[in-house]
C-alpha cells in the first residue's frame, strides 16, 4: 500500500475503486455475453482465471477434515502460503502429530513433496492427494484453465455449453477436455455461475468417462477484488463414501519473502 498523502485517495478509495472496476468489468463482459448469447468456452474459461488469479500473496490457514469409510474422521491443519506472480506455494502441515512437519513446495513447474522422518524431497505430480485426503495439489495453485482445457465439441464441432440451474442458480454447464498431460484429471464438466462466473461445481472424469471426483465450491471471499474459494468439499466418487472439506481461514496479503518459496526454508519450518 502506498504511503497516503493529502493529493492521493485514502486506502478505502483505493479498494472501492478497485471494486468498482471489478465489477464494471463483470457487468461489461456479462453484457457482451448476454448479447451475443451463450459465451464461448474460452471466454468462461478466461473469467474463472480473472475471478481466481491473486493480485497479492497470501498466508492462510487451512483446514481439511477427512471422512473414509470404515476410518471414521480424521482432521489435518496447515500453513499456506501463495504467490500467483511466480506460480508458488508452500503447505507445510501443523496438525495432527502424524502429519506435522510434512509438507508441499511448488516452484514455477517443479512440485516436491517433503517428508520429516526421513527429511526427503520428492519431485510428484499435481494430482497427488494432500495427506492422503481427497485434494489434490492442483487444487491449490493457480494455472490459466485456457492453458490447461479447451471446450468438448459435438460431432458436429459444437461447444458443449449449455444454459442449466444448479438448484436455483442460473450456470453455464461446461465440458473441457486437457491439451496437457500435467493435470489432476483430463476431462472436466463445470458448473459455472451466469452472473458472476463463479464456478460452483466441478466433477473430474478418466480419459474414458469414468467420474472420479465431484467438488461444490460453497463459499467465497473477495480479496483485492478477485475471489478465494475458502469453502469446498470434495467428493470421492469411485470409493463412495469417502469426502474431504476444505476450510480457508485467517487470510492475509501481507508480502511474502522469496526466501519462503525454497526447499530450506520448508526443511526449517519442520524442525
């Protein structure tokens, strides 16, 4: 924030402006969409980025609570830490004793795993599972979905879009299919709000259709004007009965060292 002075706006001017630009763009783009008719798959795909993708960093606490069947719950904290401009971020686990010390660093495309006992690096994918629970790696990092998912078409190359209701909430139904190889899953249906382009629900499917995962985005929160999911639940749909909840708490945008984003700096947090 930029020392105030007596010729510029206050800090409070400065946000509600950025609001109002926000939303001045949303009204624009819903506008254009509404006038053309149903948006493109790009262009929903390029809003949820817009929506998702931090202007500052940020340290949160997160919490997952773990339900399996026949294991009863089991409950996992950790320190977040995100930075969007460089494409980091660092867990490192608080909770429970098992788990504590362990952790995840993801630098640009390299993402580690670190384990306390045997104090080790391990290079994994993005859809490894967070602790065992049903999050994923990709689910906390921020990745243009343009770079990731084009639209499905129909035979005759047709986006499969089309206007739907998720109980009584206006969507865009949205199937995506990867042009990478590096994501948690390759074939996606999102549930995308009308008005504001939020996506309220997601569910992953194999190569070949099999579903996997079914998630439900059930809160936001604005921060600098764009929205963090603080809020989801996360469905294992090929073991039935086994979820994990995703609680974002205790944001802060207060600028992160570099020295945070390293291997050493993980190694010295578990200690």
């Amino acid at each position: 924030m930029k020392t105030k002075n007596t010729s510029s706006p206050g800090p409070f001017s400065i946000l509600k402006g950025m609001e109002k630009g926000r939303k001045l763009f949303l009204l624009l783009f819903t506008t254009a969409a509404i006038a053309a008719g149903v948006p493109s798959g790009n262009d929903i795909l390029t809003q949820i980025e817009h929506n998702t993708h931090m202007t500052t960093d940020i340290t949160a606490t997160v919490s997952l609570t773990q339900q399996k069947t026949g294991q009863g719950i089991k409950n996992i904290d950790m320190l977040f830490y995100r930075r969007d401009t460089d494409n980091s971020f660092l867990i490192i686990m608080t909770a429970p004793e098992s788990e504590k010390g362990n952790g995840y660093l993801r630098v640009e495309d390299n993402f580690w795993m670190y384990r306390r006992n045997t104090r080790s690096f391990q290079h994994i994918n993005r859809d490894e599972n967070i602790a065992g629970t049903d999050a994923h790696g990709d689910d906390f990092e921020d990745r243009k979905l343009t770079d990731l998912y084009s639209t499905v078409r129909d035979s005759s190359g047709t986006e499969k879009i089309t206007e739907d209701m998720l109980g009584k909430v206006p969507v865009y139904r949205l199937e995506a299919i990867a042009k990478v190889h590096d994501v948690d899953y390759p074939r996606k249906i999102y549930w995308v709000r009308r008005d504001n382009f939020l996506t309220l629900k997601e569910q992953s499917f194999t190569l070949s259709g099999t579903l996997m995962q079914t998630a439900y985005f059930l809160k936001y929160t604005p921060i600098e004007g764009r929205f963090v999911p603080v809020e989801q639940i996360f469905l294992d749909e090929f073991e039935k009965g086994n979820k994990t909840k995703l609680n974002i708490s205790g944001i802060s945008t207060h600028a992160i060292s570099r020295d945070v984003f390293t291997k050493a700096y993980l190694e010295n947090l578990s200690k």
